[in-house]
C-alpha cells in the first residue's frame, strides 16, 4: 500500500468512528436516556392487566342525592384490574377530577381532560398500590374513591 492510500483509508476510519460515536451519543441522550429518567420500568402485566375495571356515571347523576359513581370504593388489583374505565351513561357531561392531584408514577396526573361526553369514557391505568379520591367538577356532589392493592400471587 503506498503512503497516500493508507492515510486516506484511516482518515475514513476515523471519520466513520466519530459518525458512529455521535449516533450513539445521540441516541442516548434524545431516546434512551428521556424515556428510562421519564418512566419507571412496569412489569407487562400491570401495564396489560387481563380486565378493565369499569365504572359508570349513573343516569341522573348530575342531580344531588342521585348515585353517581357505580361502583364506588372499589378495590382493584395490580395485573388483575388494574385499568379502569369510567363510562358516562348519562345524559349530561361529567368530569373525572383527583380532589388532590394525584399521580401514578408511570401514567401521570389522575383525571379526565376536560369533561367525559355522554356515551363517552375515561381510562386510566393504575400501575402502583394507592387510594384515590375524586370529584365531578361541574358537579361537586359527586364523589368517588377506589383503591388500587397489590396482586396477592
Ligand atoms: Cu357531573
């Protein structure tokens, strides 16, 4: 190999290097590193519960006495039923509001993002034990909790 030919061939090496270094860089701190900092890692099964846990919004909620979360204070149970399902079966719309803000650590802040239409619904996924107590807003009557608990198995 004569002195050019091989100074070119490790000019290209070295530039290739620098690529691949700065694609891994790249990599780690704009996709690896934000998502492993931003969620906690959730074992599959409490993210992919067997069932949703559904809770109706009572026809004639909206009025003070009526039932309005059905059920309410449930207990759900991580990788059973973990992922809740609020339904609104009235004819008014309801929102679904944490009374304190509340936040699981892989799913983020509790409560329906503006109000839940009629026919429409709300879901969240429960991956960690906690209690939860939450309101309607435009109607603050309406009052429910639940409890999420640890599989036994
Ligand atoms: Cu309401």
């Amino acid at each position: 190999m004569s002195a050019p030919a091989s100074s070119h061939a490790y000019g290209i090496g070295v530039v290739a290097l620098i690529i691949g270094m700065g694609a891994s860089i790249l990599f780690y701190t704009s996709f690896y590193l934000p998502e492993s900092l931003e969620k906690p890692s959730v074992d599959l099964h409490i993210l992919e519960p067997t069932e949703s846990f559904m809770i109706s919004i009572a026809e004639g909620a909206a009025t003070e006495g009526n039932p309005s979360y059905i059920p309410n204070n449930p207990k759900i149970t991580l990788t059973i039923d973990n992922r809740v399902l609020w339904m609104n079966d009235d004819m008014t719309p309801h929102t679904v509001t944490a009374d304190h803000r509340h936040v699981d650590s892989y799913s983020g802040e509790f409560g329906s993002n503006g109000v839940v239409m009629p026919g429409d619904s709300y879901e969240f996924i429960f991956t960690e034990p906690q209690e939860l107590h939450y309101h309607c807003d435009p109607h603050p009557w309406m009052t429910g909790s639940l409890i999420v608990e640890k599989s036994r198995f």
